[in-house]
C-alpha cells in the first residue's frame, strides 16, 4: 500500500472514532429519549443511581440496569417531597419519576449509601407504581472481616429480590455468564484510561464514551468499545499544543459540560476520582468463585466511596497516587451541593494535596435545577490560568 | 402600683414558682458535676471517649471510661447561642455551611476550645454509631484526624420492614468487636458481671424516662417536650450509672406529684401537640413563650422517646443490645417511623403536629412532607412543617415561623379534609 493508502486508512479510523465518540457524546447530553426507544425495543431497564449496585444480577434476570444521573430540569413534581437541603440528583430523578418522565423503567435500585439515598427510596416508593423497587442495604464499614458476611447476605437477598419480581429463578451460569460480560466491561475501560494516558484520545472523549455503557446493554457497548480501541490504541499521542493535565474527583458528571469546558479552556481531564468513572470500573468479580461472593468481595475491596469507611486516610492515599501516576497539576473537585460524605472530605484532602504535593484544587458545586455553564467556565478559566502562570 | 396589681403580680409570681419543673436544678447540678469530672481528666490517666448520642455507651461506663458527647454539648453551644461562631471557625478551615451544624460547631470548638465550657476534654479515642445518621461517621473521621487518636465505628445499616437476621448478627459481632477495642484502649479485660450492672442501670433509667415521658398522657401535661429535651441530658450521657437512676426517680416523683395536684406546665392547656424532630436549640425560650401564649402544650415529641430502650435479654446483655442500637427511630423505614407518630399520637390526644425540618438532619427530616400527610390520613389531624436549623441561627427566620405556628394554632379547630 501506498503512502497515501496509509493516510487514507488513518483518516478512515479517525472518522469513525469521531462517528462513535459523537454519538456516546450525545447520550450523555441527554440519554433519557434513548432509555424510552430502549423500553420500545423490547428491552426492560432498571434505573440504578448507584456505583455499588450489583448490576450483574439485574442483567442476569434478562433486565438492563441503566444509570440515572439527573437531568438539568427545573422541578415540578419533587418539591412536594424533598427539602431544598438534599442533592439534585435526588431532587431531579424524583421529579422525572414523578412527572412520568420515567414510566418506561421497570424500576429502580436503591442502594444505601448516604442518608439522602436511604430516604429516597421510601419516598419514591410511596410515590410511584413502577412493577419493582429494588433495595441493597450496604454496611459502611468496607475491606474489613466484620462486615464481608453481611454484604454477602444482602447480596443474596438482592437476588432473591429481583428473581421475585422476574418471576423466575437466575441461574448461576446465567449470573456467571454476567459477571463475565461485566468484567469484560472493567477490562475495557481499563484499556480506555491507558489509551487516555497515552494521549491517543482527550479526556472528554474518554469519559463519553465510557459513560455510554450506562444506557445500553453491556454486551453492545464492550463490542463499541472494542471497535473503538482497536482504531484508536498505539496510535500515539494526537500532535497539538501541550495540555494542563488535570484530575478530577467528585460523584457524577450528569452533563458533559465541566470537561467540555476543560478542553476549550487549553487543558483536559487525565484521570479521575469519579462515581460515573473509575471508582465505577474499579476492582473485577472474582470470577472462580461463588457468583453472589464474588460480587459482594468486590464492593468490599474496591475504591471506596467517600460514603463508605475504610480508613481515615484510604481517600487521600489514593488521590495522591493517582495525582502521582498521572501527572495532574491540578484537581478538580465536582460535588453536588449538600453532599455531607463529600464536602466532610474536602478540607483535609485539599490542604494535604497542597501542602505535601504543591497541587492546587478548586471546588465547584452542581446544582441541576440552576446549572449554569457560564459560571462554571469563569471558575475553572481562573484556576487554570493559576496553575499556568498566565 | 395599686394593692391590687400588687397582690395580682405576687399571686402570677407563686402560680409561676408552682408550676416549675424542681428537678432541673438537680438535673443542673448532675450536669455540671459531669462536665468537672470530665474536664478534670483531661491530662490525667483516665480515659475519655468521644461518642454519638445513639451509640452504646454502657460498654464505656463498664470499662470506667468518660463518655463525652459533642451532640449534647452542640445542643449546649446551641442553647447559649454559641455556636454560630464555631460554625464560622470551621468553615473558615473549608467546611461547608450545608454541613451539620452539630459537627461545624464541635470541629469549631475542637480547634478554639470555645463555647461555654470552654470546650470539650481532649478524647483518648472515638466512638461513632451510624443509627442516627451516616454524618457522624464521617465527622468523627475529621476529629480522628484532628485529635490523631483511634476511632471505632459501630456500623448499623438501615433496617428496612423486621430487622432481618444478618444484620442483627453483624451488630452482635461489632459488639463483640467493641469491648475486645476497649480492652485493647484501656488495658483492662472485659467484666461481665460489672457490664451486666451497667447494663441493668442503664435498662432501668430508661425504663424511668419512658414512665416520665408517659406522665404527659395526663391533662394537664405536668411538663412541654421543651422540658423533655432538657432532661434528657442525662439519659442520653450517663445512662449506666446510679446517679442517673436517682435522679430519674425524683424526676418521675415530682411529675407524679404534678398530676396528683394537678398542677400543669402552663397556666391554661387548650391545645396539645406534638413535636417532630431535634429542637432548635437557640429559640426554645421565645418558642416556649410563643406557645405559653397560645396555650399549647407540646406534650410529646419524636426525639426524646428514642432513649427509651426495650427488651433488653438479661442472659445476653451484649447480644440483645447490639440489636436495639440498630433499630433506633431514625434507623428505620417511613413507614415504622409513620407507625410511632401515630401511636404517640394515640396516646398523648394531641390535635396535631409540629415538624421542624431541620437542615442539619437529613435522616430525619427527608420524609417529612410524606410524613405529614400520613399523619394526617390516619389522625385526621393537621401538620405543619417549619424550616430551621437545630444550632445555626442564620437559618432561622423568627418573624416567618411565628406567624406560621400563629396561624397554625388558630386553625386547629377547623375539620380537616
């Protein structure tokens, strides 16, 4: 093949990585009429909120867990039976549910993980007649002997729950055949942060085309995945000017907007401490032993949520590792307001990452019923001019 | 000044000094003494333990270590309008206001020794109970943090509908897990027989507060929930110890010598409701005047009844208490939570309800509005529900809630749709 053949295959490549990341960029913008074609196609989603819920199970029951992450809307319905002091995460995915936004759900899972959550799930339960309501109660108390057979139990009564509502038993091979299509999605991602790191796609990108996976089965979106690899890995670092590296950590980015905007403003997004990012794909199901085990050891040993106790130092060890490998010159925290388990964290973790590594943090709160993009950007232009010394 | 004012003022005067609560000097007195004994062993070899107001203190009692609340001492700050200024020490260090106040004001008060005490004995470890809510784990992070000491955290999830067996055997194994932790800090073995004299005080006292909280089913109600909140005090500290017993005892001799003379808290009793929530701790005096003058009674409330424990096995003291901390009032579903207001409304004939939807608290104050109609299908009573802050005044919008609770009260009689 000729020279130009080349330039033509590479063109060919890039084009069809731009077809896949614009679409995944789409559903993040706003996955919602997606979930209802899912509904018409004859699929059965879940709604599930959380990182910690064990979707393998849902999905070995033949339903299709999908992530509920909010939605910028101003509330009509939820207000009526949530304070203004809880989250907008709450406060919006109860208003959809209310509004009937949702009817195309079977249901949703609700896992316990802040007080917020542990409310809600009665709330939505008293309020809305979706045929399931799914509840896992977690300990807080993680990676430590104590609490392993509790969460193997709640794991159990989980499955019950969902093979009650199923109306049939789950098989173990079919939950095997589960945990592997999931862990199939672990690996993949994994391999889509290293091609991140390597500079062979922009943090956007990245993210939209993992978060993705949140609104299709899983099968289909490891078989996007790999087509999207396969054209993007060892392709190198795409030319261009030289990028802030940043770090961003927080729970869920419910709009692409904060790393759009990161790119517009000359840097991007390297590595992440998200909820919807690498605390989601962190740590495989053993897949050797008991499906329902092997499934409540990983939440067990995997990267807490701020939620959850391991050790009063677990969270920055492992930011500074990550700040570390990374490279990051800066980190981003992006909380929902008045969530308690997040901002308890953040003096302790800011003040050490500047005082131990010289790594500057900003703070930024999301509100979904008043987002605005504007101030966002003024904040974030600020605090990156700071790190480049502009 | 004519002889007749005279003689009318001296008569409100003694009608005042009658209708005292007596036992809030006593309750004083055995506060204060606490809070010496506990300042006084800072530095000392003795032990002091920082723990959550649902947490099991019995263990601690028995293993003679002192037991030092911040939540009581927020409440405290609170009641001195205090503690705003150990919120703003905190938040100057990057804390958020949409934190709990409780926590602002003790991280505050950690760092600057501030508040009337002059702040709390440094504590040689930490003890924290996720039954109230998930905040205190991760306030008591900070201080382990902060004081570089040990923290043990009791982890009690959210039970849903019966306590299922599983859970209640990962509390039973905690307990377990919490004395061997205290025979590690205190370099004591772990005493049965003591634990179990502990155990039987605390089950005691607890067993007296129910029976003082149960008075107010009487009218006049001999005393207001505002009462109830002060004298819980020792309740929620000391619970394990003799003293506490005697003085529950006077307690609930003096509220059944009200009754028996009938001598009530206010002057006149129209109203009775009931009250939903921790109070708001710097307002209790104006809020008390508020319903003097509109002649309500709140005869009883959601909060302080969470101190009074039940079926307690005398043959396994460890095993049937690890499963009464799990299922405390804040640590179970709506519906359970529906079922107590109803029945406490059953018992104490209140004619309605007052919720305080308290910024602080999410565990017990999302569910609310649900609540509150719930309330009122099953009652047929009315709600009403005010925003506040149970120790952050800046929230707190005096002239907007009066009116309301006005407006409230004046309603009362009207049929409810």
């Amino acid at each position: 093949m000729c020279g130009d053949g080349y330039a033509a295959v590479a063109e060919r490549r890039a084009m069809e990585v731009k077809t896949i990341v614009d679409e995944c960029l789409e559903l993040w913008r706003d996955p919602y009429p997606h979930l209802a074609r899912l509904r018409e196609e004859g699929e059965r989603p879940v709604g599930v909120f959380c990182s910690y819920t064990p979707e393998e199970i849902l999905h070995a029951a033949g339903l299709t867990p999908v992530r509920l992450m909010g939605a910028v809307r101003s509330l009509t319905h939820a207000d009526a039976h949530l304070q203004a002091y809880c989250c907008s995460l709450a406060r919006t995915d109860l208003d959809m549910a209310l509004a009937g936004d949702l009817d195309y759900l079977e249901g949703a899972v609700f896992v316990q993980t802040c007080d917020t959550m542990m409310r809600l799930s009665d709330i939505w339960r008293r309020n809305t007649a979706f045929p399931y309501h799914g509840d896992l109660v977690l300990p807080i108390r993680m990676g430590e002997e104590v609490s392993l057979p509790f969460l193997e139990e709640e794991v159990k009564r989980f499955r019950r729950g969902v093979e009650e509502f199923a109306g049939q038993r789950i098989w173990d091979d079919a939950l095997e055949e589960s945990v592997h299509v999931y862990n199939r999605n672990r690996r993949l991602a994994e391999r889509l942060y290293k091609a991140r790191a390597s500079g062979a796609i922009d943090g956007l990108s990245a993210m939209a085309c993992l978060l993705a996976g949140f609104w299709m089965r899983r099968e289909k979106h490891n078989e996007m995945l790999h087509e999207l690899l396969e054209r993007i890995e060892g392709a190198g670092a795409a030319a261009g000017e030289e990028r802030v590296p940043l770090l961003v950590s927080g729970s869920v980015c419910t709009t692409p907007d904060l790393f759009e905007l990161i790119l517009e403003l000359g840097a991007d997004v390297v590595d992440d401490d998200l909820c919807c990012g690498h605390r989601y794909f962190d740590a495989f199901v053993d897949e050797s032993s008991s499906p329902e085990e092997a499934l409540a050891k990983r939440m067990w040993e995997r990267v807490n949520c701020p939620a959850k106790h391991q050790c009063i130092e677990d969270r920055f060890q492992r930011l500074v590792r990550q700040v570390m490998d990374s490279g990051a010159k800066g980190v981003v925290f992006y909380l929902q307001s008045f969530c308690e388990p997040h901002l308890f964290d953040l003096p302790y973790l800011r003040q050490r990452l500047q005082e131990e590594l010289e790594v500057p943090s900003l703070v930024l709160e999301s509100e979904l019923q008043s987002f605005s993009r504007g101030q966002l950007r003024t904040r974030l232009q600020a605090f990156i001019e700071t790190i480049t010394g502009v | 000044m004519s002889e007749d004012v005279r003689e009318r003022t001296q008569e409100e005067k003694a009608d005042r000094e009658r209708r005292k609560i007596k036992s809030a000097g006593a309750m004083r007195e055995l506060m204060t003494k606490y809070y010496l004994e506990a300042k006084g062993a800072e530095g000392t070899d003795r032990h002091i333990a920082w723990i959550t107001s649902g947490a099991p203190v019995e263990p601690l009692i028995a293993f003679d270590v002192i037991p030092v609340y911040p939540e009581n001492h927020g409440a405290m700050c609170g009641a001195a309008h205090m503690n705003v200024e150990l919120c703003e020490v905190a938040e100057g260090r990057g804390f958020s206001r949409d934190l709990c106040s409780y926590a602002r004001g003790d991280i505050g008060s950690a760092i600057t020794k501030g508040g009337p005490i002059g702040g709390l004995p440094r504590p040689t470890f930490l003890v924290a109970c996720n039954n109230i809510c998930n905040t205190v784990f991760k306030w008591y992070e900070e201080l382990a943090r902060f004081f570089e000491v040990p923290l043990f955290i009791f982890d009690t999830p959210f039970v849903r509908g019966d306590l299922p067996e599983h859970l209640a055997a990962y509390s039973v194994r905690q307990m377990h897990e919490y004395v061997s932790f205290l025979e590690e800090m205190t370099a004591k073995e772990y005493d049965e027989a003591r634990f179990m004299d502990v155990a039987a005080k605390s089950l005691f006292a607890s067993a007296l507060w129910k029976e003082v909280l149960a008075c107010n089913e009487h009218r006049p109600a001999p005393m207001t929930c505002f009462d109830a909140f002060i004298l819980m005090a020792p309740i929620v500290t000391l619970r394990g110890t003799q003293e506490v017993v005697d003085f529950y005892q006077g307690v609930l001799e003096e509220m059944k010598r009200r009754i028996e003379e009938g001598v009530g808290i206010l002057p006149s009793e129209r109203y009775r409701l009931l009250w939903d929530n921790i109070p708001v701790w710097y307002e209790m005096r104006n809020l008390g005047k508020l319903f003097m003058e509109l002649e309500t009674c709140l005869v009883a409330d959601t909060y302080t009844s969470a101190w009074t424990f039940e079926g307690v096995d005398a043959e396994k003291p460890l095993e049937s208490m690890a499963r009464i901390y799990t299922e405390v009032y804040l640590n179970i579903d709506l519906e359970r939570m529906a079922d107590k207001i109803e029945s406490l409304a059953t018992r104490f004939g209140v004619d309605g309800m007052i919720m305080h939807s308290n910024r602080s608290c999410k565990p017990y104050s999302l569910g609310q509005y649900d609540l509150a109609k719930e309330f009122t299908r099953r009652t047929g009573k009315p709600a009403l529900i005010i925003e506040a802050d149970h120790t952050d005044s800046r929230w707190y919008d005096r002239a907007q809630i009066e009116t309301r609770i006005r407006d409230f009260v004046e309603n009362l009689l009207l049929p409810q749709t």
